[in-house]
C-alpha cells in the first residue's frame, strides 16, 4: 500500500502558530482518511509533539501520524543509545 502523498497536505506558518491546508478527493467523496490524518497532526502540532525526538528536527510531513523519529537514522541511534544504557536488575 503506497505511503501519503506527500503533496495533499503542507503546513503554513500563521501568526501565533500554524495552518494545515489539504486537497480534498474531489468527486469521488473519499476525504474521511485525510481529514483524520489532518485532525491527528494538528494535535501533535498543537502539543508540541510533532518533532523527532531524536534530533528534534521537525518531523516531515509525509512520515505517518504516529512516527516518532523523522527518519530511519534517528530511529536506530535511538535504539542502540537505549540498549547500550539498559540496566539489567537481577532481584533474588
């Protein structure tokens, strides 16, 4: 199944925040999904969420909803930074 198009939906910068703007699917009455989409990144923009939390770069607008690093890259780092700082408890 192909990703998003990355080119329905972009973020505008507005005076105190941001606008999300999308294409609708005209004709064909198919808009619940990328209006879902919408609904969720605006949640994650308003909280602050929608940063990779890795690098903390702004996270693409193409990723899916709930990714949370912005490329493969940071989500590796993440992972080996994670397994080498485990603690391992032994309880007897």
């Amino acid at each position: 199944m192909p990703g998003p198009d990355p080119h329905s939906i972009w973020i505008e910068p507005a005076l105190g925040g941001s606008v999300l703007t999308y294409y609708r699917y005209f004709g064909t009455g198919k808009v619940g999904n990328r209006k879902k989409r919408v609904a969720v990144i605006g949640e994650r923009l308003s909280r602050g969420d929608w940063n990779c939390r890795w690098c903390l770069d702004p996270m693409p607008i193409w990723r899916r909803t709930d990714a949370l690093y912005c490329r493969e890259s940071c989500r590796k780092r993440a992972a080996r930074s994670r397994k080498q700082h485990s603690w391992v408890s032994i309880s007897s």
